[in-house]
C-alpha cells in the first residue's frame, strides 16, 4: 500500500471519530500497515468504524485484519481442523 492509498482510508477515521491525526501519528501508523495489501487494510477500516465506539488504536485495526485473514483461510479450508498431524 502506498502512503496516498493510506491516507485516504486514515481519512475515514479521522472523519468518523473527529479526529485528526498529527504527522507523528500518521507515520507510526504508516508504519504499522504498510506492509498490508491496500484491500485488506481498506475492509479492516470500516470494519473498525462500524465496532469500535471511540477513537481506534492501531491494535484495533491489526485485530480486524487478522480476523479477516483467519475469516479467509476457513473459507478456503485452511482452518486448523483441517490440518494433517
């Protein structure tokens, strides 16, 4: 994900919680999602907006994409029931 891609999604929350980030904030943030496809932190975002009540921290939104991600591999049948010993 590239930082234009981010921001804007980091709009949607600065917009649904009044909120608005320093630059500081921004970077750290950045920092911890940069990695992560841009659909998936997208989803996590609303995902967030949609739960949680007051302002998100970045573990309330990392919680959200590996929720996704184990929502994902069950439906491919990569659960751990699944899993040959």
């Amino acid at each position: 994900m590239n930082k234009q891609e981010f921001y804007e999604d980091m709009q949607k929350i600065q917009i649904a919680y009044s909120k608005e980030f320093n630059k500081d904030e921004l970077r750290l943030w950045f920092k911890e999602f940069m990695t992560v496809d841009k659909a998936e932190f997208e989803k996590a975002i609303d995902k967030t907006i949609k739960e949680i009540k007051f302002t998100p921290k970045i573990a309330d939104v990392r919680a959200r994409i590996i929720n996704l991600r184990r929502t994902r591999a069950n439906i491919f049948g990569f659960n751990e029931s699944t899993k040959k010993e």
